[in-house]
C-alpha cells in the first residue's frame, strides 16, 4: 500500500463531493449553463482521478513504475486541470478574467495523459502468468 497515494485520493475525493454539492446547490442559479456544466466537468475529472489514486494506492508497484513521478504527474494534473477549469467557469462570480490561466488547463490534461500513459506502458511490461 502506498499511503500518499491514498491520502491524495482521499483528499481529491473530499473535494470533489464537495465542489460538486457546491456548483448543484450554491452555483446553480448563478452560474450560466455552459459554465455550470464546465465546472462539472472539473469535478467530474477531479473524481475519476481521485478513484486512480485510491487504486494505485491499493497496488503494489512493480520496480517499473516510478511512483514519485507517476503520484507528482497526477497531482499536478488534477490541480492545473480541474484547478484552472473552476476559476475559469466561476469568473463570472468572480469578476476576475482568469483568461490568463485558460493555457494550465490542456498542461495539466496532458499530465494526466502522460499518467496514464505510464501505467499502460508499465502494465504492457508486466509478465503473464
């Protein structure tokens, strides 16, 4: 069991419940529809990863897989992807263009690509039984 690996999961699952509650009830009716469903979208991405987490967490690693990569990989991919998707779908609210940061968002979708990319390689490398 890899502990970080579980925190982390645990720490993005939190979150991403209550992210999720907050854009269904508080965000709702403030929020134009494209931007709710952005948000969600974040949510829905920060979750998936968070089950990867709680997984991998699970797993003992063979020697392939460098786990400080893959754990930084991930973290970083949720935080710069959903991250910057929830500030760019709430500038309405805001009222600050977070037009700038609009780039981190396909940075961290390509570290999360870049996960999962390692792992299927890594599994590809596994030896049957």
């Amino acid at each position: 069991m890899n502990r970080r690996f579980l925190i982390t999961g645990a720490i993005f699952g939190i979150l991403a419940v209550i992210l999720g509650a907050f854009a269904a009830h508080g965000l709702k009716e403030n929020l134009s529809p494209e931007s709710l469903s952005s948000f969600e979208t974040g949510v829905r991405f920060q979750m998936y990863h968070a089950f990867l987490m709680l997984i991998l967490g699970g797993l003992d690693f063979p020697g392939r897989i460098r786990t400080n990569w893959l754990f930084y990989l991930l973290l970083l991919g949720v935080i710069l992807f959903s991250g910057s998707i929830y500030f760019l779908a709430t500038k309405e609210l805001s009222g600050i263009d977070f037009s700038s940061i609009a780039l981190v968002t396909p940075l961290g979708g390509s570290l999360l690509i870049i996960s999962w990319t390692i792992l299927l390689l890594n599994f590809i490398k596994l030896k049957k039984k």
